[in-house]
C-alpha cells in the first residue's frame, strides 16, 4: 500500500511499471517461438556452413583427380610418334612397326603409372587410329564416317583441344572386346597438328575406372544421412556413389552463384544443399542432408528456453516494482535541477552521486550547465576583446598611413635633390610597407607577393650594386591567386645574406614561380657559397622534426612551421645545396582563389 500511494499515475515510474507489466506477457509468449526460431536458424546456418566448407575441400580433391586425367591426356596429345602414326607419314613398312612399338610402350607405361586407367581411343582422321584397353594395344583404321557424324564426336572437335567432360556413363566408342559396356569416367579432345595448330587430326577418348570418384563422393560426410553427386551446367548428374542417379535430371535449380548453400523442397522434405562449381570444367559437387537431421540438437534448446522463460517471467515482475520505485526520486531530482537551469540559475548542481545511468545522466547535466556559463562569459570576453583589436587597428591604420606619408615626402625631396640612390631605396622601401601591412591580411595575391618582392630587391639592388643579378619567372596564370604573405621575401634574403654576399665576383639569383594544378612550386636558386654537410645535416632534420629547440635557422623554421600549420603536413619547405656551388629552396604551397 506505501508503494501504491507513492507512485502516483502521473509519475514516469508508474508508467513505465504498467508499460513494463503489460509487455512482458506478450515478450514471455513471443519469447519461446522466437528463441526456438532463431536458435534453430543459427543451428541451420552453422550446420550449413561447415557442410558448405566440407564440400569446398572435397571439391578441391576433386580437382586434383581430374586434374591428373587431364594432365594425362596431355603427354598423349603431345606425343610425336601418335602425331606421326595419324598422319601416316613413314618411309617403310619398318619404319611404321618401330613407331606402332613406340606407341605401344608409350600408352602402356602412361596406364601403368595408376591402374584406374581402362580404355584409350586415339581415332584418327588421316591415316591410322590406335586404341589400347587391358587386352593390349592395337592398330585400327582411320575413324570412320559414322563415328564421326556422332554428337560426341563433333562436341570434341569444337571443343578445339579443350577438354571435353562427359562423367560417368556407358562408353562412347562401343567396343566388341567388353560387350557389357560397363559405365566408364570419360573425357575426350581434339588432337592437333603440330605443324598447323588449326588443324585437327583427330580426336582422344580415354575411359577411366570410375570406382576412385564413386568412393570419393561417397567418403564425403555431413554426419547427417546425406549424398553428393556431380552435376554439369544442364543439372544432369554426371557422377554420384553408386550409379544410380548418372545421367539422370538432378531435379535443383542451383543459383547462376559458383558456390553457396540454401534450402530446397525434394521429395516432400526440407533438405540443406551446399554446392561448389570446379575450377576445371562447369561442373558443380553438390551435397544434400535433411534439414530436420542437421537441426536435431536444437529441440533441448527449446527446453531449456521455456524453463528459462517460467523463471525469468517470475524474477521480472518483482523487479518491475523495485524498477518503479527507484525510478520515481531521482527524476524527480533532475526535473527539479532542469527547472532552475531554464530560469537562469546555471549555478545550479546534482550533487547526487550515483553509479547507475541516472549517473551518468547528472554529469552530463553538470557538465552541459557549467559548459554553457562558461561559453557565456567565453563570448562576453571576446566582445570586449573584439573591440579592443578594432581600436588597435584603427590605430595601426593611422601609423601606416602617416609613415606613407613621411617615407613620400622623403623620396620626393631625395629627387629634388637628385639623390637617386636614396631616392630608390625609399620608394621601395615604402611600396614594401604598404604590401606588407595590406590592412592586417594574412593572404595576398600572388601579384602582390611578386611586387613585394620586386620592391625589397630594387632596395637590395642598391645596397650590393653589380654584386648579383636577379631572374624571375612568373606562370602568369597563377597572378589573381591567394598565398601567404610572408614566407617569400625570407628565402630570398637568406639567399642574398648567406649564398652571395661572401660569394667572390658576380653572383646569379634565379626566382621561379610555377604553377602545377592548384600547387604553386617557388623556387629560389643561387650559385653561391652553399651550404656545408654538417649545417645541411642539421636543417634537414629540423625540416623532419616537429619540435625545435634552439635559437638557429629561425626564419627557415618559422616559415616551414607556418606553411604546415595553414595548410597541412604535405606542403612546406625543402633545401638543396653543393658546398661551392650554390643553394637551391624549394616551396610548396596550395594556392586559394
């Protein structure tokens, strides 16, 4: 009764224990089915998988087995003296019993390597045809007419050397020695001409045993009462373990897949067929089990899980109530804390320390309260801060403008009085300045940074004289594109300061400005002093280090570090350099519309 008057109807906690009370008579009936379901769908997929995996590897055998029949059938289709005897082509009587005996101890030593070989037919179109069973071999006229107007016969020879499967079945070439005609494994092909590949001599039957693959597929084990058998493109079955199915429909609509598993209706049962096609031929192994003997462990499953369902049904119930009762306070508590956020105190804190979700949830209450008073005071601070950068600037401004002027008034009165060496400097001196500040921006066109750099070398011009000549070249196209502003003018300074002012006689300066794609390649080369192995040492792996001590190489290390940090690890500085010869900085830099 204290639990009833305490969870009011309105509260989220009496909800939820209705909510949770109604639902778990439908989960508990549902539960039992799906369970039983699913674990005998999971059963079904496993027990599939693995027959799928068994019928993989024995489909590998298989390949092996008839690898070997084809390899076999390879020494005879090369053989010279077989080519010789078809085409007749013998100097005398001699000449053709020696290459008969060859043939003989040829064919007779390929059957003896394994004795599951029965019956070779070498039919020939020209001269001769030969076959060799268990009797021995014999000389046979060429084929004949009607044997070469049999489907067989023709299948063989389109099939232009290939091998041409045909299974387990009666033989072929009906022979009087074995009147039974007991069912054979036969393959056949084309034999060619050496000489002229596009020629056929005649076709090659050869007839194996067909024991070994009727063991094989009957060694094959599902654990589960079932077959397999081989079936070719037309879902005939060409081979199973005991002949009696050869030849005949197999009754699967197999999927156009090479290899899979799925679950078909034969016969008024539900059985799982796995099935993987050779890599040697259209054929496909194929292995069937009933589905109900794969699945049989899967009953105790269903016992156990409605015990499960009685047992867990009982401990829900009693956890329903527990579940609303603990529910009730500390929601309470966070609407209540919720409330004094929404009307302005963000001071406000679940001081609460739980380890449940309602945990969590304070934490993140906290977390997100404290968060927003301090991006509140974060935004205060950053309009006042906002304003004061605008006073700077509107200050720096006034400066600028007023030593424009004065650096105009000073190259003026250096021309009245024709002092053009200081007239130069001041006026490069001051076109330099106002591309430098250019209202504070941190990116200029590639134009601007050209011009500033003409204006610092027309000042450095003046200074070294005839010490150096400079060479620029400029890809025009990249002129209206964005870069950054300061990390030209320092290479090319170090090249003046560290390249050609100890250089002895005239120096050369060459500046290039490429462009590839959106890339702007600067180059910056000078026949200068170099640079020595033990200092090139030391940029280069200031170059490859992301933290620099010391107070050396700041410029190079400045830029470097500022490329890299506006536009990314892939782009910045390289250097090259022959001690005696001269330094080359490369820069690489993506370029911005």
């Amino acid at each position: 009764m204290k639990l009833l008057a305490h969870l009011k109807w309105r509260s989220v906690g009496y909800k939820l224990f209705i909510l949770f009370f109604a639902s778990i008579t439908i989960s508990i009936m549902l539960m039992g089915y799906l369970s039983y379901h699913k674990a005998n769908e999971i059963i079904s997929s496993k027990v599939s998988q693995v027959a799928w995996q068994t019928i993989q590897q024995a489909n590998r055998r298989l390949e092996l087995i008839m690898n070997e029949y084809d390899n076999r059938s390879l020494l005879i289709f090369g053989n010279k003296e077989i080519q010789k005897g078809i085409l007749g082509e013998y100097r005398d009587s001699y000449d053709q019993s020696y290459n008969n005996q060859q043939i003989g101890k040829f064919l007779s030593n390929l059957v003896n390597v394994k004795n599951d070989t029965l019956n070779i037919y070498i039919l020939g179109e020209r001269s001769a045809s030969y076959r060799f069973t268990n009797t021995g071999f014999t000389e046979l006229p060429m084929v004949s007419k009607v044997e070469k107007e049999q489907d067989w016969y023709k299948q063989i020879k389109a099939a232009n050397g290939q091998v041409v499967w045909y299974g387990i079945r009666s033989p072929l070439v009906k022979s009087t020695i074995d009147q039974d005609n007991k069912p054979v494994f036969v393959m056949g092909r084309s034999l060619k001409n050496f000489d002229n590949l596009d020629q056929t001599l005649g076709v090659l039957i050869m007839e194996f045993n067909p024991e070994l693959i009727q063991q094989f597929l009957s060694e094959v084990d599902f654990q589960a009462q079932g077959t397999t058998y081989i079936v070719n493109q037309d879902d005939t079955v060409v081979a199973d373990s005991d002949g009696s199915l050869s030849m005949r429909p197999a009754g699967l609509n197999l999927p156009p897949n090479p290899s899979g598993y799925l679950t078909d209706r034969v016969d008024g049962k539900d059985l799982m067929v796995v099935y993987d096609q050779l890599k040697i031929n259209d054929w496909k192994l194929v292995g069937m089990a009933p589905i109900q003997n794969l699945v049989s462990d899967s009953r105790k499953i269903a016992y156990y899980t409605v015990y499960l369902v009685i047992g867990f049904s009982v401990v829900a119930i009693a956890l329903a109530f527990l579940f609303a009762k603990q529910m009730h306070k500390p929601v309470r508590m966070l609407l209540w804390s919720m409330r004094r956020a929404r009307e302005g105190d963000f001071d406000v804190q679940i001081m609460d320390e739980r380890k449940d979700e309602f945990g969590m949830l304070y934490h993140g209450f906290n977390t997100m309260v404290t968060r927003i008073k301090d991006l509140i005071d974060e935004v205060y601070i950053q309009k006042l801060l906002k304003k004061e950068t605008q006073l700077k600037m509107m200050a720096s401004q006034i400066n600028a403008h007023f030593l424009y002027n004065t650096l105009d008034s000073i190259h003026w009165i250096s021309r009245i009085y024709k002092v053009d060496e200081i007239s130069t400097m001041i006026f490069g001196l001051s076109k330099y300045l106002r591309i430098s500040l250019s209202e504070g921006n941190d990116f200029v066109t590639v134009k601007e940074s050209v011009e500033l750099l003409e204006s610092y070398l027309s000042i450095q011009k003046v200074r070294y004289q005839d010490k150096f000549t400079v060479n620029m070249n400029i890809d025009s196209a990249m002129l209206n594109h964005k870069v950054l502003k300061f990390v030209f003018q320092p290479l090319v300074e170090n090249a003046i300061y560290h390249g050609l002012e100890n250089k002895r006689g005239k120096g050369r300066l060459d500046i290039r400005w490429k462009m590839d794609g959106q890339i702007l390649h600067f180059e910056v080369e000078d026949d200068g002093i170099g640079i020595q192995p033990n200092k090139m040492a030391e940029l280069t792996a200031m170059m490859a280090s992301d933290e620099w001590e010391g107070e050396h190489n700041f410029a190079l290390r400045n830029i470097h570090s500022q490329i890299q940090l506006t536009y990314g690890k892939e782009y910045g500085l390289s250097i090259e350099s022959t001690p005696g010869s001269g330094t080359t900085v490369k820069l690489v830099l993506p370029l911005r519309l």
